[in-house]
C-alpha cells in the first residue's frame, strides 16, 4: 500500500493546551485510508485533548492536521465535521431528554447533507436501539448510551469516526459488541476509525495498529503483533 496517498489522516507536530499551559507537545500521527488506530495512554496524558485539537473544539497552537490532503488546522469544528469528521466524545454525551430516535434525528441533521441513511442504518448495527427506540437515552445503560453516541456519529456518514474511550463505563459483553459494529462499519461501510483507550484488550481486539501516548507526546508506535510479542504487552498494561 502506498501510505503517501492513501493517507486520509496526518497530525504533525502538534502543540496544544489550556490557557498558558502546553500539554501537547508535538504530537505526530497518521491513519491510512480503511484502517483502525488505537491511541493507548494513561490518565491525563493528552489523550482527549488531541482528540479535542482534531476535530476543532480547541485552537491548535503549532502543527498541522491534514484530512484528505486538505489543511484543515484553522477549520472551525462544524466545517470538519461537514468534510468527514465523526466524533464521540468520552463520557458519549447524548440528549438525555430525547429519545433514541430523537436523538438519532439530531445526528442526520447536524451531520450535514447526506440525509439517505436513516436511523434503519444503525439499527442493522444495533438492534437494541431499535429494542428502545422511544426510551428516553439518559435512562439506558452506559452500553445503550454509548452505542446510540456511535450511532448519532454514524448517521452523518463520517470518512473518519473518532471516538475517545468508548469501552469506559461499558459492561464487557456490550464493549465486545461495540468492538464489532466499528469493524463492520469499516468493513461494510468504508469508515476509517481512530480511537483512544486505556483499556489494552479493546485496542487489541480490533485496532491494526496503536500509538503510546506519554505525557503529551507520542513515544511508540506499534502493530497489533508487535504488543502480543511478550514484554512489550506487559509494559503496556496499565
Ligand atoms: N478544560 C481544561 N482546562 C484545563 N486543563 C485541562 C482541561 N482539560 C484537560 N486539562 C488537563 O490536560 C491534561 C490532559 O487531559 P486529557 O483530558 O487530555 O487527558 P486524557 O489522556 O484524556 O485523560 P483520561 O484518560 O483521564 O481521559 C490533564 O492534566 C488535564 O488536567
Ligand atoms: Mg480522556
């Protein structure tokens, strides 16, 4: 594979903080066309910040970020999101007050044009969301919450689905679940997925690669059979 063109995300050099404080210090990282990357890092260490500085919900200070081999450093966060940018925050973040279905109407519309996948798109993927479709979302489970947040992204048809701890707060069986519907979107859809953990088995259950993520700097990066040869895994368990 040809990574130069077929690389639909490249973070360069990227610096960020909060008010003076830097926390982002020149992290660099690139995602091909149809892959899965995980970012794997401790508490605190940048991981939802450098999410936050790709998708434009806090001002880069240095670097780039190229999407589709367009600069997109200086969009604001509605434009990158109407060129292809699918985000799920950590913690999900959905409409309490709103049903599943209502929810997953906010997404068509805030997720710009392409208004032909219905929420049967996500229901295919989820059945329990169909299940609970008139449920109001901030009385389901962390799992349900967390599968309707990824569904909501899904319906704006994202090139790129970030998504920042799904497997936090979700019982296992439904992570395993989750784990499946993101490579099915990859598979049967074409979306390309980078996501932060803590958690090293949902990394490794379905991410082709990872970076290490240490104190606002990326220090490794590695494939999937590079963290099952021995030590490497048992350095990375957090
Ligand atoms: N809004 C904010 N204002 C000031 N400092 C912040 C803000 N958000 C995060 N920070 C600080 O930036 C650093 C990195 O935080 P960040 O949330 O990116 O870490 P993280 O790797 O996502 O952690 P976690 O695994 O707990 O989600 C931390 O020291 C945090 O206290
Ligand atoms: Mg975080």
């Amino acid at each position: 594979m040809d990574m130069a063109t077929d690389r639909i995300l490249e973070i360069s050099g990227l610096w960020a903080g909060y008010d003076a404080t830097p926390i982002l210090q020149g992290v660099s990282l690139s995602v091909a066309r149809g892959e899965i990357v995980g970012v794997i890092g401790r508490n605190g260490v940048g991981k939802s910040t450098v999410m936050r500085c790709l998708i434009g919900l806090l001002e880069t200070w240095r670097g780039t970020i190229t999407f589709m081999d367009r600069d997109v450093t200086a969009l604001p966060a509605d434009a990158r999101a109407r060129a292809g940018f699918g985000y799920i925050p950590q913690g999900r973040d959905v409409f309490p007050q709103m049903t599943v279905e209502e929810n997953l109407t906010v997404g068509r519309l805030i997720g710009g044009p392409n208004g032909k996948k219905l929420p049967d798109l996500v229901y295919q993927y989820f059945p329990r969301l169909k299940e609970r479709r008139r449920q109001l979302a901030g009385t389901m489970s962390g799992g349900e919450q967390q599968q309707l947040a990824i569904g909501r992204a899904l319906i704006g048809s994202p090139s790129l689905m970030i998504l920042d701890e799904p497997s936090e707060g979700v019982q296992p069986s439904i992570v395993q679940h989750i784990c499946e519907a993101l490579k099915s979107f990859r598979d049967e859809l074409g979306t390309t997925i980078l996501f932060v953990e803590q958690n090293l088995d949902t990394i490794l259950a379905i991410a082709e690669r990872c970076y290490i993520m240490e104190k606002g700097k990326i220090t490794r990066s590695l494939t999937g059979e590079d963290v099952n040869a021995d030590n490497v895994r048992a350095q990375l368990l957090l």
